[in-house]
C-alpha cells in the first residue's frame, strides 16, 4: 500500500517525538521601600504599602549605616493596602545585622517593609529595596 502526502511514502507510526516547551520569560519590578530614613533608636519605620499583584516573591534589600547595628526586618501583608493582616519576619533582631538580602514568598497582595532599630543608643540610616518577582 503506498503512502501520500506529507510523509512522503514514510511510516510514521511509533515515533517519539519531543514536543517543545515555551519558556516564559520572567518578570521583576524594583521598588525603592525606604530611602536614606533616619529610624530613631527603638522606633519602627514603615514604608508605604507596595503592590504585589501578579508576583510570587519579594526580595528585600537592606542597606544601613552601620553595618552591625541590630534590628528586625519584616514585611507586613494586607489584602486592602490598608490593614495588616499578616507578617513574614525577616530578621530576629538581636545578634543579627540589619544590612543584607531576605527573600519571602508573596503573602497577600499588598506588601510594606517595616524596620526596627533594635540600636539603644544610637539612631540609624536605613535604605530598602523591594524586588518583586514573578
């Protein structure tokens, strides 16, 4: 029995064949939390909240003026932008340096970075970023 068309006489049954896979290309946005912000010893700062729609992580930058001084470092969850209703904690505070990179899965939609200067005697100059990632 002969073959026609686009096999051209070829016997195609029982081929495997590896059907390729598209690769989505992925997508981050920077967004500058905290800029050069003086926190008081004891005190929080807290950015504004950061729309976080369509992202699977954060990453956050921290930045500071001295680079042992102790502090905690979290992001605050919000389904509104509003409220807070939840907390990844970043850093422990006592015996952890602020300055460094933390990464945390997205929570909620909205997303604010919030810092404490755990430093009793001394105010701090504290930068932050917010990479988020898709």
């Amino acid at each position: 029995m002969s073959k026609s068309g686009i096999t051209h006489g070829s016997d195609i049954q029982n081929v495997q064949v590896q059907v390729p896979v598209e690769i989505q290309g992925h997508v981050s946005q920077v967004v500058q939390a905290q800029n050069a912000v003086s926190i008081a010893s004891n005190t929080w700062n807290n950015s504004q909240f950061i729309d976080c729609a369509g992202f699977d992580s954060v990453t956050v930058n921290v930045t500071v003026d001295n680079i042992s001084a102790n502090a905690y470092v979290e992001v605050a969850w919000s389904n509104d932008g509003v409220n807070i209703h939840g907390k990844t904690l970043l850093t422990s505070g006592m015996g952890a340096g602020l300055q460094g990179t933390y990464v945390a899965p997205v929570g909620l939609r909205w997303a604010r970075v919030q810092i404490k200067n755990q430093d009793s005697a001394a105010a701090r100059t504290v930068s932050a970023m917010l990479n988020m990632k898709a």
